[in-house]
C-alpha cells in the first residue's frame, strides 16, 4: 500500500540530474577580454543551434556593466546578463565575488545562475525594488521557464533584518508594506526565490539567508531537485519559511540544512494538487513546524516521502495541518530523530513530536481528510506528546506507527495543558498532556511503540493513551510499551 522508498520516482530523478548537469562554475574571475565580445555577438544569435556535445556559454555579470560593490543596483546589468544567456539558447549567468544589490530579477528558460563562492546577491529591501503585483515579488523569479536552476556556493540574501520593525526574543514585528495599499494583511513582504509554473528546476550548492518572508518558493512546477542547499532565516522573525510547494508534482529535496524561524519544507496546495514530493537526508531547526503540509490544502496532497531527517529544538517535528477541503493520501515518514519543545505560543506548535489534524479553518470550509499515513523508524525526545485529530466530517484512517520511540519530559518553563487547534477550528484549548491524544480516527495500528517518561516531570500528564471509543475506531497495538526513566 506504501510505495517503498527506493521507488521509480528516484530513478527518474536520477536522470533527471543529468538532464541538468551543473556548468563549470565561476570561482575564478573568467578571462572577460575574450568572454566580453563574444556576449556581445551571442546575445544576437538567439537562432543559432548549438551543436550537441559543444558546452553551454557563460555569460558573466561584470561583463554587462554589474559592479558588485553592494551600494549601486546591478539590476539591469544582471537582466540583460540574464536575457542575453536566453537569447543565445541557455547556460551560465555568472557572478564572479562581490556583494550584487538587486531589485526583481526574471530568470529565463535555459538559464543556470552560478552565484560564486564569494558572491552574494542582495534583495533590495525598497517597495519600488519589486514590481507592481504582490504576487511577484521575489529577489529572484522564474515564470513559466524551462530548464532553470541556481547553483555555485554563493548566497542569496534578502536583507530580511532590514525588515524587523521591532525586534522581540518571543517573536519580531515585521514591516508589512500593506500601508502603501501594495497588498493586505501583515504578511505583505518580498519572498526571495520564486519558480512559478516551471518545468525542470534545480536548485542545488547555494545559500538562502535572510529572507524577509517566504525563502524558496515552487509553485504549479514540475520535475524540481533541491539539493545541498542551506537555508537560514532568523529564529524570533515570522513567516521566514524554508521551502514552500504549492501545487507541483515530482519534487526531491534532498541534504538540505534548514534553520529558520517558520515553517521548514511546507507542502501547500491552493489550486491544484501536489503529488510526488521526496524530502531525505536534511538537517531541520524552527520556531515552527519542521514538516508541515498545509495549511492551504485546497487541493489532494499524495505520494509524499520524508526519510532520514533530523529535527531539533523545533516547536513542531511532523505536522499535518489540514484546514480546506483537500485529502491526504499515501504519506511515509521514516528514520526521523525528532526533538521537540515549547516556544512562545503566539508561534503555532505545542511542542507535538507528531501533529495530524484535520478540521474546517472557518464556517465557510470544506474539512479535509488523511489516509494511509506511515510513521516507521521514529525517535523523539519532546516536552508533549503526539496530537492525532481528525473531525467528524474529516477522518483520519489507516495511520501506522512501527518502531516509534517516545520520550517525554519537560525542560523549558512554558506553560503546558493546551492543545493547539491554530489556524481556525476551536483554537487553543485547555486540555492536560497526554503521550498521544486521538479523535476521529479510524484505522491505527501500533508496532513496537514505546514511551519513556522522565521520573522527574511526569506531573501533568495524564494517560499514555487518550481517545474515546466514540470517535476512535479499530485500533491496534502490537508491542506497546510504556515506562518511567530517571532523569
Ligand atoms: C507519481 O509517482 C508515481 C509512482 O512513481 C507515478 O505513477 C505517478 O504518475 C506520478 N504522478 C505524477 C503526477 O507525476
Ligand atoms: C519530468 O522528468 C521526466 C523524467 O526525466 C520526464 O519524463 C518528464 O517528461 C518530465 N516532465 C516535464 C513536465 O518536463
Ligand atoms: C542586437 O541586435 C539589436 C537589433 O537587432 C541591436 O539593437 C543590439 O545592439 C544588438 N546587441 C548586440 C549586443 O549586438
Ligand atoms: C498591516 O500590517 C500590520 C502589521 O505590520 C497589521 O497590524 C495591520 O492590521 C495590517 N493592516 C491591514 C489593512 O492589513
Ligand atoms: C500534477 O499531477 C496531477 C495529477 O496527475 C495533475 O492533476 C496536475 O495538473 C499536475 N500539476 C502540474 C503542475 O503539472
Ligand atoms: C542521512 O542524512 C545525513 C545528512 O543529514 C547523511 O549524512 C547520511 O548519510 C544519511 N543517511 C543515510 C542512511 O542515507
Ligand atoms: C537518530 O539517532 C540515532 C541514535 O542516536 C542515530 O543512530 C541515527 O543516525 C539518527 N538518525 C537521524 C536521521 O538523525
Ligand atoms: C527504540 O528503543 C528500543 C529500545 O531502547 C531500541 O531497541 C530501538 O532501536 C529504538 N527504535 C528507534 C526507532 O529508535
Ligand atoms: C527501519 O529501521 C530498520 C532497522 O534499523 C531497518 O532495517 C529498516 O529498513 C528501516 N525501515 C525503513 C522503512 O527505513
Ligand atoms: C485555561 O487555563 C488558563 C490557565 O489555567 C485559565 O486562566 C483559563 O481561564 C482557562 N480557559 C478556559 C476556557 O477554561
Ligand atoms: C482496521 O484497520 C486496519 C488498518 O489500520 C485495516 O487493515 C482493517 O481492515 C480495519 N478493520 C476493520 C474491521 O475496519
Ligand atoms: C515484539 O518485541 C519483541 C521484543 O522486542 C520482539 O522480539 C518481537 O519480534 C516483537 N514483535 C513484533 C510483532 O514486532
């Protein structure tokens, strides 16, 4: 029922990533005596095939007039660096060491940015740095291209501290730019790296850092690799997510590094489904979820697989926070070390190891559902237990946990007792711990679970296991385990 881990999907990846084998990048400043004329003549010969087997042009920024001093926009030079690439059929745009201030920047089809050890592009932190439409503001975007994909060992940076109104250990208050009527909400910020109905997409050896909202952004894509990239936003700033996928098929993240202060890898669909997404082998850390698919799930999310993750000091390691109507189906999480624990509440996560919810977010939604979920080879050390909630109209069915090792103790001094229904629903609500509380499910299976309890904090916890027969329906526990440790 469960497709295994090694399945085709990998094996196209793989071809995949020779599809889009990497170009030489730039270290070193390239010869621009014999790289500039050639630019120049390529940039017009937008009709000219290339011969299969001759490498692909590079083309470098400072050749169009880019300074890389970090005071004077280079957006223009960067573009046409960009649109010359283009016309001449595909290749490298490189940036040789230098800090590149930009506003938007359009990446076009065939185009590879090599951001060079040493090199850093920087988000203008201006209204007027990004277009006119709010949904196109990202430092960098890709519409509808083909073939594209950043890489070289250098950072993107949005300047995302440019955007800290107040700063605030519990969590910073952000300029929302919705005063210039741009947008509304408090969310009305640049992302940093967008793909938007792309095909083919890889992004791979760079840094993200700072954004000042959303950091790499996939949106209606398909066939997209992210690999070896790092991600860093500030831990006390909000809506710094890692990578958000909304909508697309066929994406692998894999060795990836993520700390920030939201929400890490963050399936979402708004309006389409998302099938066939692989995250393995990545390093998490945030004031949010570490994995979270939602909250806009409009649409199905299936065939997702997270194996060999670490997650730590996170307010939240698996969730599953299903709010508008779509269904959840084929999910395996596997050889994941969770830990988990309280932060500031107004962040949404209640220290939960694993979170699996689904519930209407207001009168007007449609209420989701989950099916065959698979958590296998999971370790977590967390100040709360596991919330496993479906809704009357919502259930959760056939969820399996083989081999999961809970480890429950307190070492922060938050408050404890509440369950976090956020966004929508009931809200917070008063509720003591337990090690898992369950609703509306039918269909869960238990293997070799264990729970630990530390001598020294088992006060408020009230049952290992918490659900009412009412709305939990054919459970199974094989193995179970249940023990105090001291601490
Ligand atoms: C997802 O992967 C499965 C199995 O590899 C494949 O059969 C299916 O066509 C893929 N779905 C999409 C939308 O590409
Ligand atoms: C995605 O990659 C697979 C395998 O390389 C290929 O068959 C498929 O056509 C690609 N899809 C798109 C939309 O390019
Ligand atoms: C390319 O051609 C256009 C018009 O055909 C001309 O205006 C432009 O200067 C040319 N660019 C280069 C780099 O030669
Ligand atoms: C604008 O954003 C601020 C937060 O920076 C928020 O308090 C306010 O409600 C927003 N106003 C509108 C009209 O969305
Ligand atoms: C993803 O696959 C689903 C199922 O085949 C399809 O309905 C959807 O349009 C695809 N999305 C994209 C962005 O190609
Ligand atoms: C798991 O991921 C780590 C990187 O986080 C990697 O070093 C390790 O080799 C991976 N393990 C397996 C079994 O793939
Ligand atoms: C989880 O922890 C165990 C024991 O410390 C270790 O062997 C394993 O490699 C870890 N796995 C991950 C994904 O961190
Ligand atoms: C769970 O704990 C048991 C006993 O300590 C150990 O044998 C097993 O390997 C652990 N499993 C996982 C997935 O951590
Ligand atoms: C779970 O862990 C066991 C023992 O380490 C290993 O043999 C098995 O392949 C793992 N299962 C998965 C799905 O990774
Ligand atoms: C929830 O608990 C807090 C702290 O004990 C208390 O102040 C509050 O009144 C309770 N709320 C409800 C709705 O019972
Ligand atoms: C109980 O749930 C398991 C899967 O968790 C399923 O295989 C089985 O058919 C269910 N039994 C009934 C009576 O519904
Ligand atoms: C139950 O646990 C024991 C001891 O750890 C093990 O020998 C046995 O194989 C387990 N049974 C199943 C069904 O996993």
């Amino acid at each position: 029922m469960f497709r295994s881990i090694t399945s085709p999907f990998y094996y196209y990846l793989l071809l995949f990533s020779l599809l889009l084998t990497p170009t030489p990048s730039g270290q070193s400043r390239p010869d621009t005596s014999t790289l500039s004329p050639s630019c120049a003549t390529r940039a017009n010969q937008s009709t000219t095939i290339r011969l299969p087997g001759s490498s692909p042009p590079t083309f470098s920024v400072t050749d169009f007039g880019a300074t890389g001093d970090g005071l004077h926009y280079d957006t223009l030079h960067i573009q046409a660096a960009i649109d010359a690439c283009h016309a001449s059929g595909g290749g490298s745009v490189i940036f040789p060491p230098g800090d590149y201030l930009t506003a938007t920047v359009h990446l076009r089809s065939g185009v590879v940015l090599v951001v060079g050890k040493g090199a850093k592009i920087l988000g203008g932190p201006r209204l007027e740095d990004y277009p006119r439409d709010s949904k196109k503001w990202y430092v960098i975007v890709a519409e509808e291209a083909t073939d594209v994909g950043i890489t070289g060992g250098g950072a993107i940076d949005g300047q995302g501290l440019k955007f800290v109104e107040r700063f605030d250990e519990r969590k910073n208050v952000m300029v929302s730019w919705n005063k210039t009527g741009a947008c509304f909400g408090d969310e009305c910020r640049p992302r940093l790296v967008g793909f938007l109905r792309c095909r083919n997409v890889k992004v791979w050896d760079v840094l993200l850092t700072e954004p000042a909202y959303w950091c790499l952004h996939i949106v209606g894509c398909q066939n997209t690799t992210i690999h070896d990239v790092s991600i860093y936003g500030n831990f006390n700033s909000p809506n710094n997510d890692g990578i958000d996928i909304e909508d697309s098929n066929n994406t692998a993240i894999r060795r990836c590094t993520i700390n920030t202060g939201d929400d890490a890898i963050c399936p979402k669909t708004y309006t389409g489904p998302l099938h066939n997404l692989t995250a393995a082998d990545c390093w998490i850390r945030t004031k949010s979820s570490a994995i979270k698919l939602g909250s806009a799930s409009y649409f199905d999310f299936k065939g997702l697989i997270f194996d060999n993750i670490t997650i730590v000091e996170s307010h939240r390691g698996l969730g599953l926070q299903i709010r508008d109507g779509g269904h959840v189906e084929d999910i395996t999480f596997s050889n994941i070390n969770i830990s988990t624990r309280y932060y500031d509440p107004s962040w949404w996560g209640r220290a939960e190891p694993i979170y699996v919810t689904t519930c209407p977010r207001d009168c007007n939604s449609k209420t989701g559902s989950i099916s065959n979920l698979l958590f296998i080879n999971i370790t977590a050390n967390s100040e709360n237990g596991a919330f496993l909630s479906g809704s009357k109209e919502g259930v959760l069915s056939n969820l399996q946990f083989t081999n999961v090792n809970l480890t429950y103790k307190r070492w922060t001094n938050y408050f404890d007792g509440m369950v976090d229904y956020r966004p929508g629903c009931q809200g917070l609500v008063n509720h003591s711990m337990a090690g898992i509380i369950m609703e509306h499910i039918d269909g869960l299976q238990m293997k070799n679970v264990n729970m630990r309890w530390s001598d020294e904090s088992v006060q408020g916890w009230d049952n290992p296991l918490e659900f009412k027969p009412s709305t939990v329906n054919n459970i199974s526990l094989v193995n179970f385990s249940s023990g105090l440790y001291k601490a």
